[in-house]
C-alpha cells in the first residue's frame, strides 16, 4: 500500500467501524433492538417487489415521494411544517453529512464541533479536505456559549456542527445556543438529531427555528427510532437553497429504487415502528438509575444509550463484558464506557454481567 498515490492524510488509516461479534447480546451501535412486524414485513416485501420490476430503469432522482412523505412526517413529530423542497435524503446520516461537507467545507475552510462528540465528524472533515477544529465541552458534556462563540470568532468556520443529542454523551444542545452560533456565523450551522425522537419531554428540536434560521441544517436518521438501520436512509431539512447546494454535489441517482421503497412503506408505518420509542426511553431511564446505585457516574441522556464510568482501566471492562457475551462500545472519553438500550432481557443481562466483571477486576 505504501507503493499507491494516494492522500498523505490517509496513510496508514484504518477504516472507521464498530466492532461487529457475534455474541449474544449487542449493545455497542444504538440500534433499535425491535425488529418491524410482520405487517411491516409483508407490505415492505410487496413495495420491493414493484420496485424490482422496474429495476431496468434508474429510479426517481429526486426521491420526490419520499421527500414529500418526509416532510409530513417531520410536521407529526415536530410541530414544524415543511415541504418536499426543504427536505433532502441519502444513504444513512452518514452520506447526509458528507454531502454537506462537500458543499460547504473544502480547502481552504474550516469545520468545528465540539468534543467529545460523534467520531465520524473529523472523518467527513477529512474526506472533503475540510480543516478540523474541535472545540472542549464542559465536564458535564455540555457546551459553553462564551467558549463556542470564542471558537466560531477565531476559526471561521463554514461548517459548524453539534450533535444534540450528542453521540457518545446522549447530551441535548438548548437552542438558544443554537441560535448564538448562528448569528455568529456566517457559515452553516448543522444539528444532528440522529436520536431526537428519544429526547425527553419538553426538550424541542431544532426543526423549530428553520423559519427564522437561513443557514441552518437539522439532520436525521431513520437506523434508530424508525428500527430500520439496515435501510440506510438518512435526510436532512433546510431551506430550500441549502437543499439546491446539496443536489448539485450529489451522486446522480445515488438513492436506489429499492430504498426508497421501504423507505416509504416505513414512513407509512411510522406510528407502529415509534411504538417502542417510549419504552426505550423509560429503559434508559432506568438503567441510568441503576447504573448511579452501583456507584457509576452517569452522563444525562436524550439518546437511546447510556454513558458511564469512570473506569481505570476501561478497556478492561469492555473486555470483561465481552468475555460474558455482552458487547458494549469502548468509546468517548478515556475513563468512559457506552452502553446501548437493548430489551429487557438484554438489559439484566448487561446487569448481571457488569456486576460480575467489576466484582472480578477487584
């Protein structure tokens, strides 16, 4: 390899991933751990089925029906209404995110978080030759308005980005500092809500405030509470010239026939797929109170997982799970472990045998 022309930056870089191991119980990549019905199934079979038949033609570039179902979706949960051409969707947040980089960033230009936060940030930065700076959170992975309006002032950025939730602290952004950032900006201020469906009542989203914001960009997901990660189908709102810029860096047909389908038929069973959503956030819930009776500090969580530690030696502990069939991720800061919200049975399993690793490693 070292032989190949490639990027200086990408010598000896090995490609981002989660482990993937097959034990029993996985609960390292925040899924949903409920898979759809039977219904769910059935109609989804059919609409790829149709789908299949036309698989000679290319599919709908624009995603027109499924921007439009998008769209409606987003003014049920959020309050926020919008229409098909504020609305753009990709394969996973992950392509959502990529995209916006090549619009926005590049040589020359600058992207800013704050960390700890989702380690894929920098990758996007990196893929589309975008200077990376990241910005320290508080200790309770919260973010300093006076800090963040400090960074924006010396940096520049034409991409800003915050997670909120964020991933790995499962920490919701209030709005107000949204808003700080992007009066302070004259670059695009971008809040993933990968995990907003698990926020807690009464914490908004950033859908709320597109109307008054021209530069700013809500990213989502449907891997997590929509339980359709295998799908890869990420969108994202703006204005309808953020969402103009987007389409001109796009792949052409880069969204299949296929994925659009279940995409669709998904949206159409939203209320059925969401069931889940309110029992996951009462298990996290609860599991961040049980995880504080055994003596762990706890990060606050609006996300579908959970935060802990602190551990000396976490990589001992990650270990130790493992060796129990429990997979967690070894991930955020040093000293910190995060644990997915998985079903029930999954839960006092990672109970029972967290109990037992920190008993053996005394």
């Amino acid at each position: 390899m070292s032989d190949l022309p490639i990027r200086d930056e990408l010598r000896g870089v090995e490609p981002y991933g989660a482990p993937q191991l097959d034990v029993p119980v996985c609960l390292n990549v925040n899924e949903n751990p409920f898979p759809p019905s039977e219904r769910l199934v059935a109609d989804a079979a059919r609409a790829v089925a149709d789908a299949v038949r036309g698989l000679n033609r290319y599919p709908d570039r624009e995603a027109t029906r499924l921007r439009e179902r998008l769209a409606a979706y987003l003014e049920r949960e959020a309050g926020v209404s919008l229409d098909a051409g504020q609305v753009w969707a990709a394969n996973g947040s992950n392509e959502v995110m990529l995209q916006i980089l090549q619009a926005f960033g590049g040589p020359g230009r600058t992207a800013l978080s704050f960390a700890p936060t989702y380690s894929m940030y920098p990758e996007y930065a990196r893929d589309t030759s975008t200077h990376w700076v990241a910005a320290r959170r508080d200790d309770d992975f919260g973010i300093d308005e006076d800090v963040a309006l400090k960074a924006v002032a010396e940096h520049r950025p034409t991409v800003t980005l915050i997670a909120s939730p964020n991933n790995p602290t499962g920490t919701a952004v209030p709005l107000g500092l949204v808003s700080a950032l992007h009066e302070a900006s004259d670059g695009v201020v971008v809040v993933d809500e990968a995990y907003a469906e698990f926020r807690r009542d009464g914490v908004p989203s950033a859908l709320s405030l597109l109307d008054t914001h021209p530069r700013l960009i809500v990213t989502r997901t449907m891997s997590k509470a929509f339980a359709f990660a295998g799908a890869r189908l990420g969108y994202v709102a703006a204005s309808r010239e953020i969402i103009d810029v987007l389409r001109v860096v796009r792949l052409p047909y880069h969204l299949s026939a296929v994925t659009q389908a279940v995409a669709v038929v998904a949206l159409e069973h939203a209320v059925e797929l969401q069931g889940r959503v309110a029992q996951l956030r009462d298990e996290r819930d609860a599991l961040a109170a049980w995880l504080r009776e055994q003596g762990f500090e706890v990060a606050e969580s609006d996300a579908n997982f959970v935060l802990f530690g602190r551990f000396a030696d976490r990589h001992a502990v990650w270990q130790g799970l493992l060796d129990h069939g429990v997979l967690i991720r070894e991930t955020g800061p040093d000293g910190w472990l995060r644990v997915s919200v998985g079903t029930p049975e999954e839960t006092t399993a990672f109970k029972v045998a967290l109990v037992d690793v920190v008993k053996e490693q005394r």
